[in-house]
C-alpha cells in the first residue's frame, strides 16, 4: 500500500472519528450519524456547504469501506503491531480457508 493511500485512509478514519481499529459496522455507524448532521436536505442554513461535506463524508466511507473489504488489519500502518511470524499472518488471514486454521495439510 502506498503512502498516499495510508494518508487517505487515516484522513477518512479521522473525518468519521473512527479509532484506530473499526469494524464495518462501527464505519457504517459513524457515517450514519455524521450523514444525519451534515445532509443537505436538513441543512437550514449553508446546504451547498452540507452538500460538500456529504461529498467529503462519503468518500471517506467508500475508502475505509473498499479497505476493509481488502484487509482485516488497524486502519492505521504498523503501529504496536505485537504479532510476528505466523500469528500476524493468522490474524490477517486466519478466517481463509487455504491459509486459515481449518486447512487441510
């Protein structure tokens, strides 16, 4: 992964106020509430602002979204990562069925 698409995830998990690991259904939530505050159609005042942060909102959700679906690992890069060897391999990509507990030998 680059470094100009870690910058986009930490800038997307900071605009939903994720920690530093979610789940799917944490990113889903936090969009949810902050689409409930910014949508234009509730918007009294500024809706073309609203309107731009909606934008902002849900690209930052499309990014952390397509990233999850790639990788099971903290949405920030090699941070107090204690797992080495094999057990950071199991954390990944323990739930494959090639590479997982249940694989045949």
């Amino acid at each position: 992964m680059t470094n100009d698409e870690w910058k986009k995830i930490l800038a997307a998990k900071d605009l939903l106020g994720l920690p530093d690991q979610a789940t799917l259904a944490e990113i889903k939530k936090a969009f949810r509430r902050l689409s409930k505050e910014h949508h234009p159609d509730l918007a009294q005042d500024k809706p073309e602002g609203q309107r731009l942060e909606m934008h902002r909102l849900t690209e930052a959700c499309q990014i952390l979204l397509e990233y999850a679906k790639k990788y099971k690992i903290p949405l920030v890069p090699g941070e107090d990562q204690p797992l080495e060897g094999e057990d950071w391999w199991m954390e990944r990509f323990g739930d494959d069925p090639l590479w997982g507990p249940g694989r045949s030998t």
